[in-house]
C-alpha cells in the first residue's frame, strides 16, 4: 500500500507526496478581491505540499459573499494571483484554484445583487460582511436562461485560472455552496431540468464540469463533494444514492479528481450525520480519491493502507505547520493555530508561524 510520502499523479499533476494542502479561507486580499503579497508569502512557506488546493476563489461578483476573499474574474486578480503561482513554484510547489459560486450564502451587501440559488430559500444564522454580521437574505431561483450565463463564467474562471499560472483548478461543489445547492433535495425544490430526480439535480454540477474540461482540459481539473451531513443547512435525505450518481456524472465528464470534505460522527468542524458515503463514490468514480476532515498522520495512512483514500488534504493544520511533510516525516511536533486569528486580515497567525527548523534556531538563538 502507498505510504503519504510516496508520489501521486493526479491528472497531469505530479504531486511528490500524497500530503495535500485543503482549501482554506484567510481573508486576505483587498476588498476588491485581489491577492496581496501577503498570499504570496503564505503559499511559498506551504509549497512542500504535494498539491496545494487554493482558498475559495469567487468566478463572479455575483458569487463572492466573504470579506477579503480573492476573486479570478478580471485582470487584476489574475495578474495577483500570477505572483502566488510563481512564488509556489519556484519554491518546488503545485498548486490549484478552487472554483467558488457561493449561491444563497452571498449577502447583497457584497455583491451588489440579490443571492441566487436553486430555489427561493434562506441560508441558516448570518452572513460576515464588511459590516459585521447580517442576516442571510432570501435567494431567487436561477432562472433555466441563467444557466449559460453562469457556465460561462465558470469558462472564464478556469481560462483566467490557468492564465494565472495554475496547475489546475478544483470545481467546488461542497459546503452547501451553489452547486451544492442544487444537488440536495433539502435545497432544491425546482420542477424543471435542474430539480426533482437525482439525474436533473446532478445536472447543474454535470454541465459545470463539462464547461471546465473543455475550456483547460480534464487533467487539470478536480472537484470537492461533501457528502454526509448538512453543511450550511444545504442537506439530502439519500446521499447514498446521489452522491454515487454525481461521481460517475463527474468521472464521465473527464474530471481527473475527486476530494471528498466528510466529517466522523464526532467531527470538529460538522458532524457526519450518516455512514460514509465515499466508498461508493470511490466505486463510482475510479480515479484518484482524496479525503479531508479531521485527519491527522496515522489516521490518514490508515485510510491509504485500507485502500479507502489514495491521498489526504490536511486542512488546519497546514496553518500553523507550513512544513507539515516534514513534521510527519521527522515525527516532529504539530504546533497549533490559532482560531481568531484565521480570518483578521493581518500577518498575525498567517505568515507568522515558522517551520520546525526555523523555530529550533530562533530558540537555540534567544
């Protein structure tokens, strides 16, 4: 069985260890959505990643409802994000952008627009503005004209991604977000194409995909499900059914990928709810498989040696461990983030925390 050190080829993507690098919101860029140099330092100092998964990146304005999260829709937010690429790899790294529509959880304030959705409904508790917290409004339904509008800018998005300098991208379609949205019967309440049957509710995800391996090609696109609870109120009441379904929609349409964000019964951050999902996606899917939630080194290499992941994406603590490979490698202490300062803006808890090697020194130096 593979060890987490050992290579991985996902897609046309060579990653050198199977120690991947989750997607996770900072909150740095400028309000108008750019990356900052800030970003830049942070993705060099995780480059030894096997892969990095970026942030959530907004397609559109319509689609982007966080403070300081970066945007790939026009020039300037390729040309900041073309710093990171180049920074990742000349440092030895890869690295993907995900592909962020946020749906019903956009606050007007933000967007300019009211939020869109499957259907004509309201996302639980409040959304973070420049404001501070409001309430999430009601969304409209996409209309079925709508749709093009909208796989065009996820054409956009991927072509802007790879002009941009990336690897690939990864088409979110978890956390409860637009096409997830769309996929969960909790969610959806259309009667036309997009709604009903398991079939019509894929179809949204299913065409996005296609839009994306058309426009870079398969090999360089991957996807995030989350399939076994409510993430952000967005839930199904068969995931066993649609979530294998989607995988075999995903790997008809080319999709060199799969990454799987599904919590245990005692998650930190969402409950799984239902007994997991992924080994039928596995079955369903058959290309490479990565899963993310909670894992830490045994835990991961055991899922490797069961045959149940063919890698894993560690999440926070990639935040406070740039080095993670190396850590797990040296059996080296994991040092711990810190929550409250994940999303404010500034250096602190972000670019700040030294690897391992770095530490020693500074302490030997005091």
């Amino acid at each position: 069985m593979p060890s987490l050190f050992d290579p991985i080829q996902l897609g046309a993507i060579a990653a050198p260890n199977r120690i991947l690098m989750a997607p996770l919101t900072r909150g740095r860029a400028t309000r108008d959505h750019v990356p900052t140099e800030m970003m830049v330092e942070y993705y060099r100092q995780r480059a030894s990643a096997g892969l990095i998964i970026s942030e959530a990146t907004g397609i559109s304005s319509e689609g982007l409802g966080w403070p300081y999260a970066p945007g790939i829709w026009n020039d300037a937010q390729v040309e900041g994000w073309r710093k990171v690429t180049t920074a990742v790899h000349d440092a030895g790294g890869r690295i993907v952008l995900q592909l962020w529509h946020m749906g019903r959880v956009v606050h007007s304030s933000l967007s300019g627009v009211q939020p869109v959705s499957s259907s004509a409904t309201t996302g639980p508790g409040d959304a973070h503005t420049y404001d501070g917290k409001k309430p999430y409004e009601q969304a409209r339904p996409l209309d079925t004209a709508e749709i093009p509008r909208l796989l065009a800018d996820y054409d956009r998005a991927a072509r802007n991604a790879i002009a941009a300098g990336f690897d690939g991208v990864q088409i979110h379609a978890a956390n409860g977000y637009l096409i997830d949205q769309f996929l969960r019967d909790n969610s959806n309440f259309r009667t036309d194409a997009y709604g009903g049957s398991i079939e019509n509710r894929v179809r949204l995800l299913r065409e996005v995909a296609e839009t994306v391996v058309a426009a870079i090609g398969g090999d360089r696109v991957g996807v995030r499900l989350s399939p076994n609870g409510d993430s952000q109120g967005v839930n199904d009441s068969a995931p066993h059914d649609l979530f294998p379904a989607a995988a075999a929609a995903l790997a008809s349409a080319g999709v060199a990928w799969l990454e799987l964000r599904e919590p245990g019964e005692d998650g930190t951050f969402g409950k799984g709810e239902v007994a997991p999902v992924a080994p039928a996606i596995q079955k369903a899917f058959g290309g490479p498989l990565v899963l993310n939630s909670d894992y830490r080194q045994a835990t991961a290499q055991a899922m490797l040696d069961a045959g149940r992941a063919d890698a894993i994406a560690f999440g926070r603590p990639f935040i406070a461990n740039p080095d993670l490979p190396a850590r797990f490698a040296g059996d080296l202490p994991i040092a711990l983030d810190t929550m409250a300062t994940w999303y404010s803006q500034g250096p602190v808890g972000y670019i700040d925390y030294p690897a391992y090697q770095e530490a020693e020194e500074e302490a030997a130096a005091a």
